[in-house]
C-alpha cells in the first residue's frame, strides 16, 4: 500500500499540480512540498506528492552503484 | 522510466551477489522487511534467488491491509450495511474476509462500496452526495496517514457534515519494537521501509540498534536498492557494528517530511491500537483529535457489529511475525487460495501468502 512513484511535475497552480510518468498525466497535490517547481522529479502516494526526489543524491548513488559494479 | 531504470541493472545486482556471498562468509543471517512493497518486490525480481543459501530474507507485520483485523474489518462491513452510508476505501481491502462476509460481497447485495486512489477523492464523493454519509477506511502506515490527515483538515474548512473516516492507521517503529521485545524471530537486520522513511526519517528507527544491536537499512524499492540494502545489512552485522543506515538517500531525508509530519500532528494523537498477529500495542495506532472528532465514524455513527471470530486453521498471524512461513500454514494453497482467500495475507496484492503463491517460491 506504501507504493509511490517517482514522476515529473509538468504543470503547478498553487498546491495543485499535474505530474507525468510515462506519457501518463495525473492530478497531483502538493501541500506537503516547499520550494517545488515545474520539472522537478516528485514522489507520489495516493495523489499526494510526499517528496522531491533529490537528482543529485540519485546520480551519486548511480556513479557510487556502477563503481561497486567494476569490481 | 527515469529514476526507475537505472535500478534494474543487471551487472550491479550480480557484482552485489557476490560481495554478499563473501562478506557474510557462509554465515547464517536473517533480515526481515517491513513493507509490503518490498514484500512483492523481492518476490517479483526473484531477489531471494539472487542471495546466497545463507542469507534469508523473511517478511514482518508491513502490509497494512493484512495487520488489520477481523474487529476492524466487520465493523467498517456493519457500516457498510446502513442505509445512507457511502463507503470509499483502497482497493485492498474489498476482498479482506471479515468474520462472516467481505466489503465486496456486500456491495453485491447493494451495499454502496466505492474503490477510490485517494482519501481526497472521498472528499469529492462527500461534497457531491450531501444526503450520504461517505467514511473513508483509514488504513495504512505514516505513509499513508499525513494524506488521510489531509483529508479531514480539507473537509473542515469546507464544513463538510457527511464525511467520516473510520481511523485505523497504525505506526511501523512500535510493530519493530513488539518483534524484537518477544524474541519469538531471530532477526538480525531490518529491510526498513522506504516510503513510511519518507515521512518518519531516521530517528524513530534509532533504538533498533541503539537498544536491541540489530542493524537497520532503510531501502528502495527496485531491485537494486534492495540488493545494496542488503549488501549493507550484511557488512553491518559482520562485522558487529550495529547502525540504522539510509541507503535511499534520493527519496528519504534524515528528518522525514516536516510537513507531513505536521499534518499528522494536526489531526491525529497516537493510540493503543490492535495488529493481527501482534495483539493489541500501546502507542502503536492513530486515533482522532477533539478538534476533528466529528469526523470519527466509530463515535459519531451508531451501529452493531457482529462477534468478531477468527478464520479456523488461519495462521496468518503467524506468517506476520514471521513465525512462520505460508509453506508451513495447512490451509496455504488447498483451500486458502487468491481466488477465495481465508486471510488476509493471500488477499492483499502485497501479502505473503499472496506472493508465495503467485511466484510459487516453495523453497524452503
């Protein structure tokens, strides 16, 4: 039930937004974020963007895991 | 999809393959996870194939559907059977057998039962059907509740009469905490649940390793993540330095979600609250505050509600635990099947019993 996915924020009109993953569009509220903008990769449970995925944090993690990989 | 993908790569899960495999040195380790998320993750990428024979991972109280029980179950279906009641819930819950009948069997004898994707949606059918009363079932986790928060603070300020939620969220750290008090499971490290993180942080999971030296990961949900998860869990407990990790940094803050927080705060006061198979646990559940009380269903609508009975022969509690596994359960598979499910475990998309017989994983 605790399922969320990460997605696009493409569209944000105060606390509502529209958010997109895989060519699919859905209403999204996003009371529970500050400082969130359009183009900002979001996780999102039952409607409700819970929080922002931090990129930088992803990418290292990915250079960290393809390290780990080479040996 | 982007920041999904990335997640699915093949040579990092073999290289943590064999890191694991080395590192634990043939030693016998037991890690548990607490979500059911991860429940259905590890079985669907066949992550328990992908460890060595000595590392076994088995599941916890993490789905919240399947912790739920009987009482809470026949009293949202005695609701359910009232004249001018709505009831709108998650679509895991329509099959859960209560203690003679189901939400699904009920909307089949006319009973108004609606699936929604969000408590939010519960509002709208409120605001839409002013002569129903629409109770939302509040199940679910800290993931969950900030929302189902949300929702009455929304129906407040609209000065919404006929919305109702049936408060039943219960709280992760103390269901960890009752494990490792009883000592029933050998569990050396916990598979902490990425999206409860997400709104909890790490603080909550400190007494894991602080008062029981077991060590924790918090995870994602790709098989990537869980691999590295476990890959961290396993050096942690080589070599006897218990700590509570986060291991998916990209999505969990070490404070959680302040907002979210407060939106629980809000509403919310924590409450003794009963689990399957763990029993009734002080300060382990959500109940309403004053200032929303009108909103409880339990206080506000009058109803009775039949004698809770227990499915015979159901071992989900058991399975819950981790006590057991649905192998070991008779009913697992003869008469206990998704098709027509005795407990809750073999009805919830993310139950054990559920996953076991969908990825027939029948090794023991």
């Amino acid at each position: 039930m605790c399922l969320a996915i990460p997605a696009k924020l493409v569209e944000k009109k105060g606390i509502q937004g529209l958010a997109e993953i895989g060519g699919v569009k859905r209403e999204v509220d996003l009371r529970m974020l500050e400082d969130i903008k359009v183009g900002d990769y979001i996780i999102i449970h039952a409607g409700f963007a819970i929080q922002k995925l931090d990129t930088e944090e992803a990418e290292e993690t990915l250079e960290m895991l393809r390290e780990i990989a080479k040996y | 999809m982007k920041y999904i993908d990335e997640y699915y790569d093949k040579k990092v899960c073999r290289t943590l393959t064999e890191k694991i495999e080395r590192k634990s040195k043939g030693r016998e380790i037991v890690l548990m996870e607490v979500c059911g998320t991860h429940t259905m993750s590890i079985f669907r990428n066949g992550i328990k194939d992908l460890l060595p024979e000595n590392i076994r991972v088995i599941s916890g109280p993490g789905c919240p559907v399947c912790v739920t029980p009987n009482s809470s179950i026949d009293q949202a279906i005695a609701l359910s059977r009232l004249d001018g009641v709505c009831i709108t819930t998650f679509g895991d819950m329509m099959k859960v057998p209560g203690s003679s009948t189901s939400l699904i069997k009920e909307r089949g004898r006319q009973a108004d039962v609606r699936i929604v994707y969000s408590p939010t949606d519960a509002v709208k059918i409120a605001e839409q059907n002013p002569d129903k009363m629409v109770i939302f079932l509040g199940i679910g986790f800290e993931t969950t509740a900030p929302i189902v928060a949300a929702s009455l603070i929304d129906a407040f300020n609209k000065g919404l009469e006929n919305y109702f939620i049936l408060p039943s969220n219960k709280l992760i750290p103390p269901a960890i905490k009752s494990l490792l008090e009883s000592g029933e499971t050998k569990i050396d490290g916990f598979l902490l649940p990425g999206h409860v993180s997400v709104i909890i942080g790490i603080k909550p999971y400190q007494f894991i390793s602080e008062d029981y030296n077991v060590s924790g990961a918090i995870a994602g949900f790709e098989p990537v993540d869980i691999m590295y998860a476990i890959h961290r869990l396993v050096e942690m407990i080589v070599s006897d330095s218990p700590a509570i990790e986060n291991c998916y940094k990209r999505t969990v803050k070490s404070e959680g979600n302040r907002i979210a927080k407060k939106l629980m705060e809000e509403v919310f006061e924590i409450c003794s609250s009963e689990w399957r198979g763990l029993g009734i646990m002080p300060e382990s559940g959500l109940g309403i505050k004053d200032k929303y009380k009108r909103f409880d269903a339990i206080k506000n609508i009058q109803v009775d509600v039949e004698e809770t009975k227990e499915h015979t022969g159901c071992l989900c509690g058991d399975v819950l635990r981790g006590v057991i596994t649905p192998l070991d359960c008779l009913l697992f598979g003869s008469v206990c099947k998704p098709e027509n499910p005795v407990g809750p475990c073999m009805v919830s998309t993310e139950g054990t019993c559920a996953a076991y017989y969908r990825y027939a994983d029948y090794r023991r």
